[in-house]
C-alpha cells in the first residue's frame, strides 16, 4: 500500500503513483515488458487472483517482477514528506529515503517507549501514559506475583510427590532384589563381584577431573546433548547396562536429593568440591561414580553414579 499523496510537499509525478491504490510508490516494482510500476504489497495481492498487469492486462506473474529503475528509485527518495506522527503533533518534513530512520527517533510516536515519572518504574507506550495509574499497576504487580507464587508451590508440592513415588518404587525394586538375591546366593554374588570389578576397572580408565566452575551445571540437558554424552561414554568402554544407568541420571529429575533442585544445590555448593569425578573424554561433563563417593552422603551421590554435564570449567588434573 503506497504514500497518500496528501503528505507530500509540491507536485508528485504522475509516473510515481501507484495505479492499484493511488498512492505514492512504496518499495516499488516494475512489470519488465510493459515497464508499469506498482507498490510490491498492491501488486503481490493482485497477482494472487489474476496473472495480468491491473493496467494493459497483459501476462504477468510475481515471478516476472523485477525493481524499478535507478532513475525512479532516484526520484521518489528526493520527494518531501510529512511524518507518519504529524496528527500528533510533529511537523517534521523530510526526504522520503529518510522517513524511516526519523520514525524510528521521533519524540511524537504514540507506541515510543516511555517511562513513568512517577517513580514506579513502568515503561509503556507514550499514549498509555496520561491514562496510567501507579497505585493500579503496582496492585497488578503484588497480583503477578502472588499468582506465580501459588503456581510455584502448586509445583513444588506436586514434584514432592512425583519424588516420592519415585522412592517409593525404589524400595519395592530394592526389596524384590534382595528376594532375587537370597534364592541365588552364590551366583549372585559371582555374578555382582564380577560386575563391580569391570566398573572399578572402566572408572580407572577416565582421567581425574577437576571442576573450576559448578555454576556451569547444565541440569536438564536435551535429547541432543544427552546423545553426545552417551556416545561418548561408550567410547571410553563403559558397559552399556552402566551406560543407560548413567544416561538415566543425568537430568536433575534423577539426581539425590542434595541436587534435585536448584535451591538444593546452591545450599550443597561448599559439598562440590569433595567429588571424586572423572572427565568424559572431549566433553564438558563428568561422571561421579558411587564407588568412588563413598564418602558423601546419599543425598549426594547415586547408584551407580552421576553424569553432571557443563557448560565450561571442567579441566583434566
């Protein structure tokens, strides 16, 4: 939709003027053989509903269009204009080639961001301001954020349980184990000791790691970046049973409790640095096995281990 001619200052050629909508040419184009000029918006919606120039009906497509010549272009950015924000009050008239920077800093737009003088803070549209009132915005801000808060602890309570569960599905699996495990004594123990072994001997493997930035924590990691991690893991030789246990507990909804939340782990950040951690090779993670943590205590470390993915500060020792 081109310029109303009204806003421009002296005579516009007629050669400027669009035929669809008769206003002046707005991000022109040109119908290569029979050389008429359009707005690009005027002429996109003709051609969706007829395939011929508006003006001598001749063939044409959006594929056919091309720019207007230099000259034209030449022409319409030395015409002078009234600014879009002259009904509110600026009398600017600039060359039209300079509307838009002068839109973009005009002091008498109506959506320009302003800020309340108020001391409440709130910016807003420049003619949101005579009808604003402090008292109200900030009662809708106690609003907010007593709402949120609600919805937090809704959160919260529902996690609680969800963890809860979690347990207690842990103990039913533990206790039917430990059935498994007095009817099969003796293999299973083979079987266990055997299984310990290539663990403590896979753990040897990794190289010490040593984190420099715990705040780099990446604790709900993508399906993507879990992937990298797990390929990795079984690079290194690490049994795949271990692997998929691992893999499991790399997101926070896995974790001890000492770092299932956020809270958690920056009340347990002085804790950090007691890990025993191994670097997985090429990456920004590590893995805190519970063969090697013994010392910390079960809200800190889980069975079989730990994958803690950064996003920086893991260094080899």
């Amino acid at each position: 939709m081109g310029y109303d001619v009204a806003r421009f200052r002296g005579d516009v050629d007629d050669d400027l003027i669009c035929p669809i909508c008769s206003g002046v040419l707005e991000e022109p184009v040109q119908a290569p053989h029979c050389e008429h000029a359009f707005c690009n918006t005027c002429i996109s919606q003709w051609l969706s509903g007829q395939q011929t120039c508006p003006v001598d009906c001749s063939v044409l497509t959006v594929a056919h269009l091309r720019p207007v010549p230099r000259i034209m272009r030449n022409m319409l950015s030395k015409l002078r204009v009234a600014c879009d924000n002259a009904v509110f009050g600026c009398g600017a008239v600039v060359h039209l080639d300079n509307l838009v920077p002068h839109l973009s800093d005009c002091e008498h737009d109506p959506k320009r961001p302003v800020t309340c003088e108020q001391d409440c803070g709130l910016q807003m549209p420049k003619e949101e301001l005579p009808k604003h009132n402090c008292i109200e915005h900030l009662r809708s801000v106690v609003q907010q954020r007593h709402t949120h808060l609600t919805e937090l602890e809704k959160t919260s309570a529902e996690h609680q349980h969800q963890l809860a569960e979690q347990r207690r599905d842990i103990h039913l699996l533990k206790a039917c184990l430990r059935v498994v495990r007095s009817a099969n004594p003796g293999l299973q123990n083979l079987e266990e000791k055997a299984e310990y072994r290539g663990i403590v001997q896979w753990v040897n493997s990794l190289q010490p790691a040593r984190v420099t930035r715990w705040g780099g924590m990446i604790s709900t990691p993508d399906a993507a970046f879990q992937a990298v991690i797990k390929r990795s893991l079984l690079e290194t030789g690490c049994p795949a049973s271990v692997v998929n246990e691992l893999m499991a507990n790399a997101h926070e909804r896995s974790w001890p409790q000492g770092l299932a939340t956020l809270e958690t782990r920056q009340m347990n950040r002085s804790c950090y640095e007691s890990y025993v951690a191994r670097r997985i090779p090429g990456q920004q993670a590590v893995v805190v096995m519970a063969c090697e943590n013994q010392h910390m205590g079960a809200d800190m470390v889980q069975e079989p281990g730990l994958v803690v993915i950064f996003a920086h500060g893991v260094e080899e020792t």
